[in-house]
C-alpha cells in the first residue's frame, strides 16, 4: 500500500515550508520544528512536537507522518504513516484537496 503525500513547491526561500505549515495546521495538524536535513514530525491535534533529533523513539511512533525534503529551497513532501487513524488520514486528504485546488503542488 502506496503511503500517502503531498508535494510543496514554491520558488522563495522557506516558502515550501511555510506554505506546508498554514495548509497542514488549518486542517489541524500540528508541525514540529526543523532540524537540519532531518524530517520534521506532524500529528493530527495540538502538539508541541520537538526537533527530530530530540524526540525519542516513543515520541516518533506516536507521530502521525513527516515532511522530508529541503526546508529552505524545498521541495517539502508530507506524507502520512499507514499507521495514521482515520481522523488524521481525512484530514490529510482535505489538505492535500486544497493543495491540489490552489496548485502548491506541481
């Protein structure tokens, strides 16, 4: 089973990022904080999510899915975990209806 993603483009800097935050969070996920080149946490709810780096195993398995790509340049893609419930996977698939309505995603 194909997980699923969304891809964000955008040309300005952080502008990816930024754009994955206000679509992700107005459909209310929570996004964690940069950390490198290392993936960024999103958990359907109102969460604190720490940097990767400083999150514990048990912390990452209770995490919804990921945005992995270049946070500066990007592209960002989010993608959900098969183990999601199904309130994050709906609201995952209304946020990547408004990506595909406004063409963030290419």
């Amino acid at each position: 089973m194909t997980l699923p993603t969304i891809l964000f483009r955008a040309e300005q800097d952080f502008q990816a990022l930024r754009d994955a935050n206000r679509i992700l969070g107005a459909e209310g996920f929570s996004v964690g904080v940069t950390c490198g080149d290392e993936p960024i946490g999103i958990r359907l709810g109102s969460y604190a999510t720490q940097k990767w780096c400083n999150l514990t195993e048990v912390e990452r398995l209770g995490l919804h899915g990921d945005l992995v790509g270049d946070p500066r340049r990007g592209p960002i893609t989010a993608m959900l975990y098969q183990c999601a419930p199904t309130l994050a996977r709906q609201a995952f698939a209304r946020a990547a209806a408004v990506v595909a309505g406004i063409g963030v995603a290419a």
